[in-house]
C-alpha cells in the first residue's frame, strides 16, 4: 500500500509539476534527495558504510550471548555518561563566561582608552588655548631695527686696496 502511495506522489510530482501539490511533492521527493546527493563527498560515503558496518556487527553480537553481557555493563555506562554530560557542561559553561568576561573586559580597555586619548587631546586644546591667551594678552614691544650706517664717499678701502686692484 504504502508502495502504491509513493508511486502515486511520485506520478503527481512528475506529470502536474505547477500545480501545488505537484510542486510541493516534487520538492520534496526530486529536488531536496538531487540537493543532498549533491552533497556527498567520498568521505562521507566511506563513513556511511562504516557505520553500515558497526551496526551490522552489533546486530550480530545481538544475535548471541554478547547483547547479555553487554546488558551488565549498562548501568554503569549510563552513569559515566551523565557525569561525563555534566563535567563537559560545566566545562563549556565556565569557557563561555571566560570569553564574554574577556571580551568585555577588552571592551571596556579600548573604552578607556579611547576616553583618555579623548582627555588628552582636550587637554592639548586647552593648554594651546591658554599658551595662545597668555601670549596675546601680553604687548610686544618694537625692537627698534638696526640702520645699516650710510656708504661713506672717501677712499677708505685700507691696505687691502692694493690686492682687489
């Protein structure tokens, strides 16, 4: 029956694609098993078959007195798994408040010290303003200019005449 079904979505997939149930169905019975076939690597598939492979090989340590002596073991198993599960919980736990604790403590660092390279280029600004009030609000005095003294008109060219002559 269920056979009779499949093949009978499939037949609407395939001959009635637009309509709504043909493009639900062909969704979801083509296009999604294309998209993950697609998506199979060789190691993918090598791990498909040993897993193929574990189960078979537990189906047949079922078939014998194995699956009772692994029965035994059970309880014990259990218990290591759930102090394993809470051991590896508290782990993750305590490695999740050590990352968001660093990153708002970096957070916090490059607040700081963007405020106080802030600070200190407000400070330059004040202290310019301050140099530049003190100094306009003080009078320059003239320096009086030197006068070069006038070119006189005798023959004073001393006793180094002779050798520009």
């Amino acid at each position: 029956m269920l056979t009779w079904l499949l093949f009978a979505a499939l037949v609407i997939a395939v001959l009635a694609p637009e309509s709504q149930a043909g493009k639900l169905l062909r969704d979801l019975l083509i296009d999604l098993p294309t998209r993950q076939l697609a998506k199979l690597t060789p190691a993918r598939i090598v791990f498909g078959l040993l897993v193929i492979a574990a189960i078979a090989g537990l189906v047949a340590f079922a078939k014998s007195d194995g699956l009772m002596l692994a029965a035994q073991g059970v309880p014990e198993l259990i218990g290591w798994f759930a102090a394993f599960d809470v051991a590896t919980y508290m782990d993750v736990i305590g490695l999740l408040l050590l990352i968001a604790a660093t990153s708002r403590m970096r957070a916090a660092f490059q607040a700081s010290c963007a405020a106080v390279v802030r600070l200190w280029r407000w400070s330059m600004r004040c202290t310019k303003r301050l140099h530049f009030i003190r100094h306009k609000a003080r009078a320059r005095r003239q320096r009086p200019r030197k006068i070069a003294p006038p070119p006189s008109d005798g023959d004073d060219r001393g006793c180094w005449a002779p050798a520009y002559a």
